[in-house]
C-alpha cells in the first residue's frame, strides 16, 4: 500500500478493511503482524532471495509457500522463466530482499570511515547478545549481507534488461490518473 508510510498505518487499514492485502518483511511478519494479526490475515506466500540458482523457502518461514511454489499450484506446468512480469517482480523485488535494511555511505567516503564501519557491523554479526537479541524479538536469526555482497546487488541493478525496463515504465505510467 504505496499510501502508507509505516508497517502499524498498514496494519490499522486491514484491520479496519480498508486493505485488503500488503507485503511485510520476515521481521515486520515475524515481529509484528504475526503476533498482533495473525489470526486475521492469510499469508498467501513469500518471496526469497536467489540461492543456489533457486528460490528455497527462508529457514525462517519454513512452512510458508515461497511464490514460485504457488504459481505452481495456480498454473501448473507453466513456466516462469519467459513471464515478463514475474521476471519484472524479480527485477525489483530480488535486490529488496538481498539488502532490505542498508546503511549506505557516499561514493568518495573516506576508506578509514568505511573500513570501519564495516567491521562495526561484522563485529556487531558476531556478538552473542546482539543476536539474541535480535532472535529472540524477530522469532528468526538474522539474515545478514556484506558491503562487498551488497555493492555486488547494486551494480547489478544497473543490468536491468531493457524489455524489464521498458515494462515497469508503461505498467507504472497506467497507474497514473491522467
């Protein structure tokens, strides 16, 4: 729901059914919805990140059907590799997932501060209270990128095929009151 700016605004539009359907991250589902609205709302599926040149289910969510695994029941034996809007879905919604949560620093940022950071962060990936912590509020471990790893997702997002491109330029421009 583009209109609202926050996880609870979305949460209090399908409660009053004013919504009828949102996304949420693995914490806004596990830390949020799930606990305060999981008897009210279905979750229909999730969409994981790539590994091993597939989309398994998120160790997380293991009983929750990845998206690829209901458009099987939905369609089955159809393909969808050749599908421009579930290769469009993937084009966005693939460096959401790899990279959710991103600090980010300017392109000419001092290498010091940016050494530093990152072994902020690394140290920060190997303290025991930091991920008990954060476990114990999210019901799930963290799923944790490097720079290296996520500057790798940006520069690919400067790959986009163009039929993808042209795509999301005319799906968006329909959605546009005139």
């Amino acid at each position: 729901m583009p209109a609202y700016r926050g996880l609870k605004e979305v949460e209090t539009a399908i409660l009053q059914n004013i919504g009828q359907l949102a996304n949420s991250s693995l914490s806004g589902w596990r830390g949020s919805v799930e606990p305060t609205m999981g008897n009210v709302v279905l979750p229909l599926w999730q969409l994981s990140p790539k590994k091993n040149g597939g989309y398994p289910r998120s160790a997380a969510l293991p009983d929750m059907q990845t998206f690829e695994e209901f458009y099987a029941k939905v369609k089955p034996g159809q393909s969808l590799a050749s599908d421009l809007r579930y290769r469009a879905l993937r084009a966005f919604a693939d460096p959401q997932l790899a990279m959710f949560r991103v600090a980010l620093m300017p392109p000419r940022a001092n290498g010091e501060a940016l050494s530093a950071l990152r072994t902020g962060f690394a140290d920060l990936w190997n303290d025991p209270k930091f991920l008990a912590d954060y476990s114990k509020a999210i019901k799930s471990k963290p799923i944790l990128v490097r720079g290296e790893e996520g500057e790798a997702v940006l520069k690919g997002l400067a790959s986009v095929p163009n039929d993808i491109k042209e795509f999301l330029v005319k799906y968006s421009s329909s959605l546009t009151v005139k």
